[in-house]
C-alpha cells in the first residue's frame, strides 16, 4: 500500500501505525477525563467559564496590543489614532482583562489626550476612570509631559 506522500506501507507497518493513532486517541481521551474528575477542565474561549489562566492570557494580549499603538500610533505623532485605538482595546478588554490592564489602558490614554493633544480635561477624565479601576495604578513618566504628570498627581490627589 502506498501513502499520498510516497511512501509504501508494508501490513506491518500499517498495523503499527493504526494502533499508535488508536493509543494516542486513548490517551487525549484519559487525559481529558482526568483534567474533568480533578476540576481543571478548561472551558472553551466566550463561554463564561474561563479559568484564571484564560485572564492572564487577555491581560498579556491587552498589554501587548496597547504597547503596539504606543509604538505605532502615538510615538508617530497620530494622537487620534492611538486615543481611539486605545479605548478600542478597553472595551474589548471589558470583563475577560484584571482591573489592572484596564486602568493601564486608561492611563495611556490620559496621556496621550494631554501629552499628544493637549486636552489636560480629556486627560484628566482618563485618569479618573483608570484610577477608579485600580487606585494603584501610575502615571508613565517616560510617555508624560511635565502638565500630564501633574494633572495625573492632582487626580490621585498627590500633588
């Protein structure tokens, strides 16, 4: 018997092949069966039941996305871009990322309201809201200018 790929199978070979398909379906079969009867099934993505892991996952791929528009968008000089690309990613972010991301994303887009357009009210109305999400969260100096970072500060109420 010859395969698509060329090659020609002798029964013998044939046979071992079958049977490895057959055991390795046996074992994602086990394996599945242990992960249910242990409470560490994963539940498929958008159902409602994603496992911490799933979290952490969201979290690292908000990150990533917002970290690309900074790159991207704000540092070439297109602030409206990144301002709408960076609540794009909020909302999507929206009960599947940690307080955290999302607060992080508001911070940037503090920024870039009042470090890339000048609009410290538009800044401010950022800051509040990452600062609701997460009272930890900080300002990035680096991104910031000076007018950015004390409207940040007066918001936290560190002046």
């Amino acid at each position: 018997m010859q395969t698509r790929f060329g090659v020609v199978l002798t029964e013998s070979l044939r046979l071992r092949v079958g049977w490895l398909a057959v055991s390795l379906a046996a074992l994602v079969a086990t394996n599945a069966c242990v992960l249910k009867r242990s409470g560490k099934e994963t539940s498929p993505p958008g159902s409602g039941a994603e496992s911490a892991g799933a979290s952490a996952e969201e979290d690292q791929a908000a990150l990533g996305k917002i970290d690309r528009v900074l790159n991207d968008l704000y540092l070439a000089h297109q602030p409206d871009e990144a301002e709408a690309k960076l609540i794009s990613i909020i909302q999507s972010c929206e009960g599947a990322c940690s307080a955290g991301v999302r607060a992080r994303g508001w911070m940037y887009v503090g920024i870039v309201r009042g470090s890339g357009k000048d609009d410290q009210e538009g800044a401010r109305d950022a800051f509040e809201r990452a600062i609701k999400e997460s009272p930890q969260v900080e300002v990035d100096r680096a991104l910031a200018t000076p007018a950015t970072i004390a409207t940040f500060h007066s918001v936290k109420g560190n002046d």
